[in-house]
C-alpha cells in the first residue's frame, strides 16, 4: 500500500497522513503509518498487520500513549500489557491494526501531572482521587483521532479490544460501526492491583479480578 492510496479525495483538515513504511515486529511485519492530528498538534501511529483495506470485523486496538508502561515497563499499570497482548492477538488472527494515540498519557493530563498523581497514590490515594486532589480531569482523552483514522485506513467495521465502556461509547459516537467488543484481560501484580480495582469500581472497565 502507497501513501497515495490511503489519502481520500477530501481528507479532513483534522488528521493526514505523513509517513508509511514497513515495521518488523516479534509479532510480524506491520505497515506503520504516521498520521499528524492538526488539532491536538501530536502524531499518531497506525500499525497494520495483513490487509485491512474494505475489510469488515478487523480486530482493533486503541492504545492510550502510556510511557512508563509501554516504554518502562511499569508494573503501576496494564498498559505495556495490554499493548502486547493485543499484538500477539493480531498476530494470531494475521490480520488487524493498533491505532497508537499520542497525547494521551495519564489520561490525557501529561507525563508531568501523572508522575505527580503516583506521589498521591503512594500516600494513599487511588488513580481517581489523585487527578481530582491536582484539580485535573478524571479522563480528558478523546476518540476522534483514531476514527478518523479508521475511516482513511478504509476499515468497515472493528472487534475492538478493549475493557473500556467510555472508549467504545467515543467511537461509537464518531460513527465507528463495532462488530463486537473484546475483553483483554491482563494479571494484576503486587503493584496495580488497586490501580485495577479502581478502575473497575470507577471507572466501570471490565475487568476480572481475583
């Protein structure tokens, strides 16, 4: 696939697409596409696995940019995880795309303000409690990027994975037509067990928990 083909003949001003190349991963070669969200100022990653184009039911993830789990690999967190397990699932299945949503760090407060977070959750609160003791939101993120996303890809329909109602109420509001929805299930450690409980009990995520 060429930069060209994915470009539609009136692409939104929002989001384009500046860059694709090939991607070996321990997971198989993807096709790695950056796309520069005008509005938010940040570039997202697309990583394409078999073909998409026109193709309906193609298993999805939308992944949060979460430096310390995916980079650092933070026990604090499901993110790294979550990240590799939806890789291993759409190596798998040969066929599927992690849409990678810059920005989105902490929830959407930044590096800085989630490190400041995890100094509140050492004396004692949970993930909520500390964005709200900042006087920061809960939950900033937004869903529109990876839509948009989608609709240039030319992706019909998704099995999406996640355990987030929000994010699924997001793209469903952005016209995403979601074929299912799939659990992606993580072990808790010493260090996130709460961090998940809260975000169950919270933050309504789907979670099985021992």
């Amino acid at each position: 696939m060429r930069l060209d083909d994915l470009k539609p003949a009136s692409a939104p001003a929002s989001i384009s697409l500046t860059a694709t190349s090939r991607l070996p991963t321990r997971y198989g070669e993807y096709v790695l596409h950056v796309f520069q969200d005008h509005q938010a100022g940040v570039e997202h990653i697309a990583l394409v696995l078999g073909e998409i184009t026109n193709s309906s039911n193609v298993l999805t993830r939308v992944h949060s940019e979460c430096l310390t789990g995916d980079i650092f690999s933070s026990q604090r967190c499901d993110c790294g995880e979550q990240l590799a397990a939806a890789q291993s699932l759409i190596h798998a299945a040969q066929q599927g795309v992690i849409i990678y949503l810059r920005g989105h760090e902490g929830r959407g407060i930044g590096i800085t303000s989630k490190i400041l977070a995890y100094g509140l959750q050492d004396q004692g609160l949970d993930t909520v409690e500390a964005n709200i003791a900042l006087n920061l939101p809960v939950d900033s993120r937004q869903y529109h990027a990876a839509a948009e996303i989608l609709k240039q890809l030319k992706v019909v329909s998704i099995r999406l994975l996640t355990n987030n109602p929000d994010k699924v109420s997001a793209l469903l509001s952005s016209k995403v037509v979601i074929d299912s929805i799939l659990p992606i299930q993580t072990s808790p450690n010493a260090f996130n067990q709460a961090y998940l409980q809260t975000k169950k009990l919270k933050l309504g995520h789907a979670l099985s928990l021992c």
